[in-house]
C-alpha cells in the first residue's frame, strides 16, 4: 500500500543521514569551482585514491585514444586526456560510488541517460561560448542524482512515479509529486546543498525541468544549457530517465540561449562524436 502525501512529506523532512560525499569528491569539486586549479592540484588528489587512479588508467589506455603504448601514470594521463577530462571522470565515478545500490531503477540505462546529458550539456555550452563547458559538464551529469537517492530511501513511490509516468504519459515531475509531495528538482537541491556544492551545480539540479522558479538569476544560462541537453536526449532516446511524459523543445529556453531551431542538427552531429568519447567514460562508470 503507497504511503500517504502527509507521510512521506514528513520522512522526507526528517531524514538526517543523507548520503555523504567522499573529501576527495568534496575538494574535485571545489577545484572545477576555482579558477585558480592546475593539474598539479588534481594529480595529487587522485593518486592516493586507488579505485580512481585505475579508472583513469583504464580510460586513457582505452581504445577511443588509441595510443600505440600503455599510459602508465595519472601524471601522464593528465597531459595526455587534459585537466578536465580527468577531473570529470574523478567526479562520475565518485558520484556513481555514493548513490550505487539496489533498487527498481535501471541503473544501467539512467547513467547512460545521464552521460549523454553531461556530454550534449558540455557541446551545447561550447557551441554558445558559455565561458565554462567543465561546469555544464558536471552540472548535466548530476542533473537527475536526487532519482538515485529516491530509488534507494523511497523505491515503492518512486517505482509508483516512473510507472505512472510511463502508463499515463504524464511527466515524472507531476507523477513524483501526486505520490510524494516533492519532484526530484526539489529533493536534488536538498541534496546538494547539504552536500554543500557549488551553486553552480545547485541551479542546474533543482531548476532543469522549471527554470520559472530558478532562485539563481546568474545562473539562468547554465540551467537552460542542461534542460535543453536534457529534453534532446530524451528526443534521441538515449538510455532512460524514467521521464515518459511528452518532450518538447522549449522556445523559452532556445531564446534564452539564443539558438535557432536550424542549429540543433549541428549541435547533435557534433554530440554524436562525443559519444564515441562518452561510450568509454560509461563503461567505467557501470563497472
């Protein structure tokens, strides 16, 4: 039997110990927040955590780089993948660590959702010149992290949600708050900021499916580059998000980001070649 709104609203409330970041994701992020960061910084970082330093070995001797010799150290990586990449891959794989679990949610298909958002976020930002892809990068591939979190604490509701999404064609957001009382916008950013992350990242989690309530102004182009990412993925139908209600392109967003319908062919041909990129970074997200 689903719990009532008045009970689940309250559990939601109540709940204390929230999932917690590792340091080492707490200070990857802080880097991607400074400007000032240097690769010198990251390698540090990285080389003492040894399931992060095998995933970016693994990722730049894989066979999308194609190097004719093996790639022996995270200092050669680095020069070799650039600073961004392998803070990007640090930062997945630690997010994938924390929210990994069993639950009714195809884990497999959602962070397949979830690169290919990261990536288009990261072409779309490059294509207008937002002064920072890395940012757009990671703020798309933690877009939907609070849809972990609530296969986890809450799998029934939550399973009630994507299926009366999927049977109704209603979207997620509406079905999350008929039975919850919340959507996943409002818990992400729960979530995020008892993580304490950047309000950069913040925006883009609570505000992706409702820019009219986004509470960060500076950030309205951000949050518009990881909707648009979101609803084109959708379109392609590029692994699943459990949203199956209807998508559309908003005109509000294209105008905000000053894109005409005419450039969205380019923006995908382009996220097409990434994805040969993303395919790789996915592997060693799912394993």
């Amino acid at each position: 039997m689903t719990m009532s709104m008045d009970v689940i609203k309250r559990k939601i409330e109540k709940i204390d110990q929230l999932p917690t970041l590792p340091i080492i994701i707490t200070e990857l992020l802080s880097l991607l927040d400074n400007p000032k960061s240097t690769p010198r910084d990251i390698n540090e970082l990285i080389k003492n955590d040894q399931a992060l330093t095998s995933k970016t070995l693994r990722l730049v001797n894989s066979s999308y780089y194609g190097f004719p010799r093996r790639i022996a150290t995270v200092t050669e990586s680095i020069v070799i993948l650039g600073f961004d990449t392998v803070r990007n891959l640090a930062v997945s794989a630690g997010m994938v660590k924390v929210l990994k679990g069993k639950g009714h949610f195809d884990k497999e298909k959602f962070w397949h959702h979830t690169v290919a958002v990261a990536f288009l976020s990261k072409v779309i930002a490059d294509f207008i010149k937002y002064p920072n892809s890395e940012v757009a990068f990671v703020s798309g591939l933690l877009h939907d992290i609070s849809k972990v979190f609530l296969d986890l604490y809450f799998p029934n509701e939550f399973k009630e949600a994507v299926e009366k999404s999927k049977e109704t064609g209603m979207s997620l957001v509406e079905a999350e708050i008929e039975i919850l009382g919340y959507d996943h916008g409002a818990i992400g950013k729960r979530l995020a900021d008892s993580w304490n992350l950047p309000k950069s990242i913040v925006a883009p989690i609570a505000y992706h499916h409702d820019l009219e309530k986004n509470i960060y102004p500076e950030y309205e182009n951000l949050v518009a580059i990881i909707s648009l990412a979101d609803t084109l993925v959708r379109l392609k139908k590029v692994g699943e998000s459990g949203n199956y209600g209807k998508t559309i392109v908003s005109l509000k967003i294209m105008k905000i980001l000053k894109l005409s319908k005419e450039q969205i062919p380019q923006i995908l041909k382009e996220f097409d070649k990434e994805m040969i990129k993303g395919s790789a970074f996915l592997e060693l997200l799912n394993d």
